[in-house]
C-alpha cells in the first residue's frame, strides 16, 4: 500500500483550516500531520514534522509567507510548497515562484481540485492558477514563457485539433469544469467530456490541467 502524502496547513483562520483539513481527511492517500496559524509556528512544525507537502497562506499575522519560505529554504527543508491564498498581488506572485513554490492556488479552487492539485506537485508537477498566469506572462518571466506571437503559430503545431476543440481548449484553460464548457457552448457535459478527451489525447498530455499549461506556453491564450 502506497504511503499517504504527508500535509501540514499554515492558515491563520481556524475555520478555514478546520475545512481543508477536513477535505483531506476524508480523502484517500493524503494525512494532514501539523497545523499552523503563524508563520514562526509553520517554520518550526514544518523542521521538527518534515511533510511531503505544505499549504501556505500569505497573509500571516507575524510574518509574510515569503519571509516563511525564505528560511525554510535557508534550513534545507524538502518540503513542496503550495501557496493557497486569495491574494493575487504581482510581485508576490513573481517572488514566490522565484524562491522555488511549485504551486500557486487562489482560494477559490473546488475542492477536487485541490486535491489534485496536491498528488500532481507531490509526483513532482507544478501547477498555476489560471487567474495568474497573465501575470507571470505579461511579466516576461521564465516560469510560463512569453506567449507567440499569434493563436495561428500554436494551430500549425496543433493542427489535428478542430475549431471546437480550439474552443473547448480555451475554457479549460479557463478553469471550466465540462459542465461549465457544456452551458458556455450549448452542447451536453457528455460531449463536453469527450471533447476534452479528445484534447488531451492530441497533445499527448495526461490530463486537463497539462492540456491548458501546454497551451499557455504554445501562445493560445
């Protein structure tokens, strides 16, 4: 049996806090062993209880969250950070990415998905939140390449995908669940999913989210 991803959760609102861990709790293969509301507290728990992966929030009440990582990286902590946080602020996002996190999550992400999101930075992934990629790229930075120069160059490359896909493609990398792709574009979740199949499968990628981080760094959007 395949050992639990290990979790710690450094949020400062218990109620917050009680609901993720919650989620993982009753999710398979994942054990939250520490929790945080500080981030002195974090960077001693994380030392002494070594997770596979840590939640961090930003907004602490003692220190910021880069303060958090800064000197866990300086204590050689192999523990993957994810930033969860309703904060979308560009140089935070800029310097969180440069100092080594592997995922940045706005707070708003289901459920499910977090989940996921969590197993694909534990098998050595990284994951963007759609809501920031604008700002890495607009940005020029190196962590999602500066988009081509049109959607056309990213067609050439993929020509086998069709129109609808192109469209569907979109709105995944929007976020879109296929229920919402199915409403936004008046066709079944049915032919939604397959659609998605469907992309996934001609840019030989693994699932939705490699589907749209490919996207983003070929230039559609």
């Amino acid at each position: 049996m395949t050992d639990p991803i290990k979790l710690m959760l450094v949020e400062d609102h218990k109620l917050i806090r009680v609901g993720i861990r919650t989620l993982f709790d009753e999710a398979d293969g994942y054990e939250v062993i520490a929790e945080a509301e500080t981030g002195r507290e974090a960077i001693s728990k994380a030392l002494s209880n070594k997770p596979d992966i840590i939640l961090l929030d930003l907004g602490l009440p003692d220190m910021n969250g880069i303060k958090v990582i800064k000197k866990l990286t300086e204590e050689n902590q192999n523990s993957k950070i994810i930033i969860l946080s309703s904060r979308n602020n560009e140089d935070e996002i800029l310097k969180v990415f440069s100092l080594g996190v592997y995922a940045y999550v706005i707070k708003d992400i289901s459920t499910e998905m977090l989940l996921y999101i969590v197993k694909t930075v534990h098998e050595g992934g990284m994951w963007i939140d759609p809501k920031i990629v604008p700002v890495l790229r607009d940005r020029n930075e190196k962590i999602v390449p500066q988009k081509q120069t049109s959607r056309a160059m990213f067609k050439n490359t993929h020509s086998n995908l069709t129109q609808r896909e192109y469209e569907v493609l979109k709105l995944v990398v929007d976020g879109k669940s296929n229920n919402d792709i199915a409403e936004t574009l008046c066709i079944s979740e049915h032919t939604a999913k397959a659609h998605v199949c469907n992309i996934i499968q001609k840019l030989l990628v693994d699932d939705r989210t490699q589907a749209a981080v490919k996207a983003i760094k070929e230039g559609i959007v």
